[in-house]
C-alpha cells in the first residue's frame, strides 16, 4: 500500500483521491498537504545557503533543512498509513458477529483499529505543528526573496493540522477508553492553540516584511 501510493504521479493520487475508493481520503490529503508544507520549508532553506549575504545565518538555517526533509519524509509515510489504518478499520467492521465469541473478537478489534486510526492524524497533526515552527523562523531569517513561500507552508501546514484534528475527533467519538480519550482531547487543544498563534505569528511577520 505505502509504496504503491508513494510510487504515484501527482495527476494519480487526485484522480484516486477523486473516485469512490475510501482510500486516499482526507486523512491522506492532509499528510499531503503537509509534505508539501515541509517541502517549502527547504526550499526557503536552501534558497538561504551558501548565498554569502546570508551566510550570518547558515549555521541557523542547516539544522532547519534537516528538520524539514525529515517531516517531509515522515509526511509521505503518514499518507499511506492513513489508508492502511482505514483499510484496517474495514476489516474489523466485517469481521462475524454471530456467536458471543466473535462479537467480543470484533468488538475488540474495532477498538484497536479506532486507536489506531486516531493515532496517524495525531501524528500528522504533531508533525504539522514542527513545520508550523520552521515556517516562524525561516520567514524571519531565510531569503527574503522566498518570504511568501515559508507563508505559504506556514498556512498549508495549519489547514492539515486542524483537518488531521478533526479526524482524530472522530475516531476517539468510537473509544471506550475514557483517559486516553480525556489526554487526547486535551492535547489537540493544545495543539491548535499553539498552531494559530504560530499561523498569526508568520502573517504578521510576513505583511511587515512585505510592506
């Protein structure tokens, strides 16, 4: 699943995401979004490097790249784990029910697979979030002539944030464990918080920039 969805053209992946097919969905469009996010944020990176009018900030701007091929990488991964998740999420939901055995067995199972199904977008959400600090200081530090595009990952990155979010709420509505449901709730609101104040932060930057 993972490689063949990687493996796909850009023109793929939407005429899929277009058809009937579950999968890719939103969860898959918002990883996408992400990786895309991460993938302006090196590109503002390495617009930086090696010009010698901001060499002052090379040491600065290095471990930021790396950061952001890292999310870019791990948001590829999360768009085909969305579908593996929702592709296990079926299966359990088809599993028999007809002694009290397998209705256990299933009901069991479906829990796991709403655990899981909750934890990818946790996962893009976080790692939208990383981006969301990359975008803060590139749109500070990098190339000033690459302003708008560390803009631009900054509101792509928030958009897949608060999508990913919204699909971890819907899977935790399926889970009997209470606490986890309860931590879950509470770090989503706090990752929202932290990703608007992050989004205002590089627009404000951005608009004084820009004049």
């Amino acid at each position: 699943m993972e490689t063949q969805l990687l493996d796909k053209s850009c023109k793929d992946f939407l005429t899929d995401l277009a058809s009937k097919e579950p999968t890719p969905g939103g969860g898959g469009a918002a990883a996408l979004a992400g990786a895309i996010a991460a993938a302006l944020t090196s590109m503002v990176s390495n617009l930086t490097l090696g010009k010698e009018k901001f060499a002052d900030v090379e040491d600065k701007i290095r471990p930021l790249l790396i950061s952001a091929e890292i999310l870019r990488t791990r948001m590829l991964a999360l768009v085909a784990a969305d579908a593996a998740v929702f592709d296990g999420f079926m299966k359990a939901y088809k599993l028999p029910k007809n002694t009290d055995e397998e209705k256990a067995f299933r009901t069991n199972s479906i829990q796991i697979a709403a655990y899981d199904a909750s934890e990818v977008p946790m996962k893009i959400a976080d790692s939208c979030l990383d981006i969301l600090h990359l975008s803060s200081k590139l749109v500070r530090i990098g190339n000033p002539s690459a302003i708008t595009d560390a803009t631009v990952a900054a509101l792509l990155a928030r958009a897949a944030l608060r999508s990913a979010c919204y699909n971890v709420h819907s899977n935790l509505l399926l889970l009997k464990d209470k606490e986890y449901v309860q931590k879950t709730e509470e770090h989503l609101l706090e990752i929202c918080r932290e990703a608007k104040e992050l989004e205002d932060d590089v627009i404000r930057e951005t608009d004084r920039i820009l004049g």
